[in-house]
C-alpha cells in the first residue's frame, strides 16, 4: 500500500468512525426535535432556540476556546514522550475549565435580567436564564474531558463519550417535555448537561494519567499559551455565536417566535445532519494537519487529500437532500416546517463552498497562526450577519439560504487568498475536477426540483443522485481501494 492510499485510507477510516457517531447523534437529535415539534409546536423550538443561543453566546465568551486550543497542547505534550508534561498539561486544563466554567455562571447569573431583555424583549426568562447557568460549568468541564481523548488520540473512547451523552441526554430530556411540557425546557437543558458531563468523566477516567503537584503561579505559567490561543479562538467563536443570536433575536422580534423556530430547526437540518461529515472529519484532522503544518508542502496535500474525500462522501448527500427536501422536513418535524424548504435549497447548494472553506480553515490553528484566523473568522462573521440581516428583511426565510450561500462563497475566495499569499496554498487539479462535477450535478437537482412538474421531479432527481453516488464510489475506490476495504471487512466478520 502506498503512502497516499495509506493516508486516504486513514481519513476514510476516521471519517467512518465519527460519521457513525454522528449519524446516530443525529438520530437522536431527530427523535428529540420531533418530540419537541409535536409537543410544544414551533414557538417551543422557538424558545429553546433563544436560550441556547444564549447560553452559547455566554459560554463562547468565557470558555477561552480551552476544548480546541487545548488539543494541540495535550497532542503535543503526548507526542514528547515525557508522561509528566502530558500530566502537567491535563492537570493545567482540569484547573483552567473549572474557573473559566465557573466564570460563565457567575456572569449568567449577574446579568440574567438583561440577558432575558435582550433575548426576548422582556425579563420573564430572567429566572430560567439564573437556573441555565449552571450547565455552562456542567458543560465547560464536559469539553475539557472530551480535549483530553481528542488530545491523547483516544479516538474509540471519544466516540464512546460522544455517544452515551447523547443517550442519556435523550433518557432524561423527553420525559421532562412530556409531563412539563413548556415548564420541562430549563430542567431539559440543565439535565442534558449533566448527563453530558458524566459520560465524558466516565470515559475520560480510562486514560491513565500520572498525578503532579502544581502552584496556582506553575498553572498561569503552563496555561498562558493555553489561554492566548484560546482566546483568540473563543472570540471567533463568540463572533459565530453572537451573530447566531443576533439574527434570532431579529427575527424574533420582527417575524415572532415561531419564525425562529423554523429557522433554528431549519438550520438544525443543514448544519447537525448533512454537514454531520464536519464534525466527524474534525476530531483527527486537526491534530494530523498539525503534525505536518511546519512542512507546506505535506500541509498542501493533507488539505487536498481531506478536501477530496470530503465532498465526494457529501455530494451526494446533498443531492439526495436536495431531492427529497419535502419529506425529510415532514419527517423530521411536522408538515407545519414544509415553509423553511426554500431556505433549506439555497444552504444546501452552499454546503458546497463550505466543505472546500472548512478544510482550508484549520491551517491558521494548525500553523499556530491564531491572529490571523481571528482576523479571518471576524471579516467572515461580519459579511455572514450582513447578509442574513438583508436576506431576511427583503426574502423571509429564503433570504437566509440565499445570504448562507453567497456568505461561504465569499468566504472560500477569502480563505483561498490569504492562505495563497501566506503558505503558496493551491487546490489539485484532482479535487477542483470534483467539486466542478458534483457541484453541477447539485445545480441540476436545484433546477429539477424547482421547475420540473410530478412525476418528472423524482424521476430525474433519483437520476442524478445514482449518478453522484456512483462518481464517488468510483473516485473512492481509486483513492483507498474501497472494493478491497469492503471485502476485508466482510472477511474480518464472517470469520469472528
């Protein structure tokens, strides 16, 4: 086996991994909003939506960004071979996520009266805000254990942790929407935490860790660098949050909660479950992109090699979604969403532009180069806010799928740009064949589906999703030799 099919094959297995994770993280996720949905309607999804989002917003701008910039520092701490660096380096997160969750209560609760002011218009949700802030320490302390697995690379364990959070946020979480109903939403969220918690604890405990002796100077001293690029990665992320919550709020105060509700689960659709391969490329690909970003030219490959494998497993998710949007809403929710569909085309079709962004995007972390990913995620933030703010003024709903669409084009040419100037980075003419084919695929079922008449829709649109699912099958197959990764697999569990 070559190198490069060494290093396909490793992407493909991880992506594998995680995308069963999240696949069944979706699943739940689907069980838990149709419950919400039939429940408590859109203006119950409306109202967790807003609370979420500010406790997000809240825990975004006192988290220091510890659960991503801590991963390069336990990487790099495990990759020494010293067990007692590893050892002071987690000993220095464990510290460092109680008093930055700590942080983020106390402040919750300060300022719980505004907070509900500013959220949704009044102060009657000054209460459930004071009793909310407690899962964002339950939470802080969740992301410094799943850092440490992420750190260490013990990828079966994370994935262990990932899953029973999620089962026992589930568990715990429909009964309270059952008998409580609206009453059930802060006991929900504050108990999802907790569960949460637990399970990254449970699994987190596993990995053997030597105990070491640290002052409070010895910690600032080990965390500093901790903490400087956390915290330029938690303002990013609090730039991301806060125009999350802006929008919301917007749109809660124009169109009313039930807009909001069908824009958070319009959004929960595009960003949880088709880009589900996001969140399961990320939990190896930073650290290997890290491990070679000192090199440009390795740096350049891992970046293509990802970007590859990437949108040929995605493509043809998003055409089967572009397809099928109808009846995935009503599965998902309720035929009471079927009007966030045209905002739901629009995203899709700019998934596209954010799978090529998302991979190139990780090289400022992986570079170190935590300033110049702050000062690329601000432009990026405040062209994506404009643009929503001006889609949903003049377009409704669709408006935002349009604004979503036209937000990650510009933010991929932005991107590609600095990353040329800086690093001489190129796509392969292998990925931008690729992208150019299935995209056109995608523009084909975006016309289908708008313009072609029953029974034609489905029938051309089942057309072009074989065709897309056989182009990636075919170009997988050349990259890790997938037939041969199917029959081992087959060999490995016929003979057990």
């Amino acid at each position: 086996m070559s190198e490069q099919e060494h290093s396909y094959r490793q992407i493909f297995k991880t992506t594998s991994l995680f995308g069963g994770v999240q696949v069944y993280n979706i699943l739940i996720q689907i069980i838990r909003s149709k419950v919400v949905a039939v429940l408590l309607g859109t203006t119950g999804m409306g109202v967790i939506g807003l609370l979420s989002s500010a406790s997000l917003f809240i825990s975004s701008l006192t988290n220091f960004g510890l659960g991503t910039s801590a991963v390069k520092n336990i990487s790099e701490a495990n990759g020494s071979g010293h067990a007692d660096r590893v050892s002071t380096t987690i000993k220095v997160l464990q510290r460092l996520v109680w008093g930055t969750g700590l942080l983020g209560t106390i402040l919750t609760i300060v300022f719980s009266p505004l907070i509900s002011q500013l959220t949704f218009g009044n102060k009657d949700y000054t209460t459930a805000f004071i009793w909310i802030s407690v899962s964002l320490l339950f939470s802080q302390l969740s992301s410094g254990q799943l850092a440490l697995l992420q750190g260490m690379r013990k990828l079966h364990f994370l994935a262990k942790a990932n899953l029973s959070g999620s089962t026992l946020s589930l568990v715990v979480t429909l009964p309270l929407y059952y008998y409580w109903g609206f009453d059930g939403i802060v006991p929900g969220i504050i108990a999802s935490s907790v569960v949460v918690m637990a399970a990254s604890y449970f699994f987190s405990s596993k990995v053997p860790v030597a105990p070491v002796v640290l002052s409070a100077s010895d910690t600032l001293k080990e965390g500093k660098n901790m903490l400087r690029m956390g915290f330029l990665i938690s303002l990013s992320g609090l730039l991301t949050i806060g125009a999350s919550y802006i929008i919301r709020a917007y749109i809660g105060r124009i169109g009313g909660l039930a807009e909001v509700g069908l824009y958070s689960a319009g959004f929960a659709i595009i960003n949880s479950y088709v880009g589900l391969l996001f969140s399961a490329m990320s939990s190896d690909y930073y650290p290997r992109l890290s491990a070679v970003a000192s090199d440009n030219k390795k740096c350049i490959e891992t970046i293509n090699q990802q970007a590859e494998i990437a949108i040929l497993i995605l493509a043809p998710i998003l055409v089967a979604f572009l397809i099928f949007i109808k009846w995935i809403v009503i599965l998902l929710y309720s035929s009471a969403f079927v009007s966030v569909n045209g905002m739901l085309y629009w995203a899709a079709m700019g998934m596209f532009f954010k799978v090529a962004s998302w991979t190139l995007g990780f090289i400022f972390l992986a570079k170190g180069a935590s300033k110049l990913f702050f000062w690329n995620e601000l432009i990026s933030n405040v062209n994506m806010l404009i643009l929503n703010l001006l889609g949903y003024h003049f377009m409704g709903l669709t408006g935002l799928g349009i604004s979503f669409a036209v937000a990650y084009l510009l933010y991929l040419i932005q991107v590609f740009v600095v990353c040329k100037i800086n690093y001489k980075f190129h796509f392969n003419h292998l990925f931008i064949r690729m992208f150019i084919v299935q995209f056109g695929l995608a523009i084909a079922s975006f016309l289908t589906i708008n313009y072609l008449r029953q029974p034609y829709t489905y029938m051309v649109g089942s057309a072009l999703l074989v065709l897309s699912g056989w182009i990636s099958l075919k170009e997988l197959d050349k990259r890790i030799g997938l037939k041969q990764v199917m029959i081992n697999f087959k060999d490995k569990h016929s003979k057990g």
